[in-house]
C-alpha cells in the first residue's frame, strides 16, 4: 500500500478592506497561491471571520468605515492576535512607523501589485515559522535575567512567571539578539537576522520594534537590556544561556 505524500494544511489569510473590487482581487491572488483566503468590508465583518476561522496573517487597510485599521492594529495586537500586514494609500512614513508602532509587522502602500503582497505575506510568514523554532541552529529556548524564551512556542517568560506578547517582528528581533548577545549588531545587521534579506523594511522600522520590545522588557526587570550604541547599533547587553 502506498501512501501519500503528507501535505502542510494551507495557511489562513483575512482581507480587510472596504473596496469590493480591490478585495476580491486579492482574495483570488492569494488562494492562487495556496492559501485560504476569507474577506471582510468592515471591523465587525472581520471579528466575525476571527471568530469562525483561525487566522494566522490579516491584511489590513488603514481606511476602514467605522473603526479604522489602526484602532483594529492595535486592538489585535494587545489581544496577541494574528499577524498583521497594513496596507494604506497614506504612504508617508510618519503612518508606517505609527502602524508599526500599534503592532503591525509589515507596512505595504497602496498602490501594490498583488506579486509585491504575495512576497510580504510569504516573508512574514517564514519569520513566524523561524521564530516558533524552524532555524535549527536558535536551539529550543533560552534564558537571561530570569526571563525564558520558548522558541518552538514563540513564547517570553517573565520573571515572575507572566507571559510577555510580542508580535512577530519583536519576537525575530529578540531571537537575533539572543544568538547575538553582548554584540553590538546594526540595523543593517539586523534586517538581515531577523526580516531577512526579501522584505522590503526601512532602517526606522528597526527602531521603532526595538523600542517596543526594550520596554516590554524594562517592564518586567531593572537595568537596560538593550543598549543603544551611538553610531553603530544595538548591543544586548545580558548573559544568554541555553537550558
């Protein structure tokens, strides 16, 4: 008897966005490619989908009716949501930092080829896949401070036991400082460890996911975790063990 191949189930994508034509376009995009694809015009259509499906990436339009995709950013992210793509036709980068600053992982303008989301969707989702423990080189944890990091599970420990929520973004960036620690590392460095060389991420968005990640840690511990080193980078300035 001859068995088959076992086959990865698809992975499951939410589009957000209020325009029926430019929705569907990329709904029939996506499930092209081997995703399953769903759709909503609005918030509460989307909450419905979340409901009914597990979504693992949502892309997400800026300008919703009613509440806006930065008020659903940031509501998704506290929540420790899916991961999310924002994709606005406000391209100036005062908008792009403050979606990623509420949680987003990639930030796409408008107008885009359905080819360039595709590569962002494909990118964020290799990301994910390495940081739950796809690099067999990042081992399956780490410790420092007290803190405990559960790579296969993509999971932050707190010292007092706590879980700590990161999007995927800061948790590549935690795990390129883990098996970089007491280095300083530039943000060319770490595009290259922690996005990868195919997303398409401006020097700013570095800053501002470490600056999210560094008071999440300072929340939980006393001292400075990561250092700023003017002119060079970022150094992450504690012991890391593996257990």
């Amino acid at each position: 008897m001859t068995l088959a191949p076992s086959v990865l189930p698809a992975r499951h994508i939410l589009v957000v966005d209020d325009d029926t034509e430019l929705r569907a376009q990329i709904v029939a995009y996506l499930t092209e490619h081997g995703f399953q694809v769903h759709a909503a015009a609005d918030a509460k259509a989307m909450d419905m989908a979340l409901s009914a499906a597990p979504i693992d990436l949502v892309v997400l339009d800026l300008m919703l009716p009613g509440e806006d995709g930065l008020s659903i950013c940031r509501r998704l992210s506290a929540d420790g949501g899916p991961a999310i793509i924002m994709v606005s036709a406000m391209g100036e980068e005062i908008d792009r930092v403050l979606g990623l600053e509420l949680g987003a992982d990639d930030y796409l303008a408008k107008p885009c080829s359905p080819r360039e989301l595709l590569a962002r969707v494909r990118a964020v989702f290799r990301r994910l896949e390495e940081a739950r423990g796809g690099a067999p080189k990042r081992g399956k944890g780490y410790q420092f401070q007290g803190f405990m990091v559960d790579v296969l599970r993509r999971q932050l420990r707190a010292p007092n036991g706590t879980t700590i929520l990161l999007t995927s973004g800061e948790f590549s960036l935690l795990s390129a400082f883990l098996d970089h620690p007491q280095r300083i590392l530039s943000r060319d460095q770490l595009l290259d460890i922690a996005r990868g060389n195919e997303s398409d991420v401006f020097d700013r968005a570095v800053d501002v996911q470490i600056s999210r990640l560094r008071r999440k840690l300072h929340a939980c511990s006393e001292g400075e975790i990561i250092k700023t080193v003017r002119g060079a980078g970022y150094m992450f300035d504690v012991a890391v063990t593996r257990p």
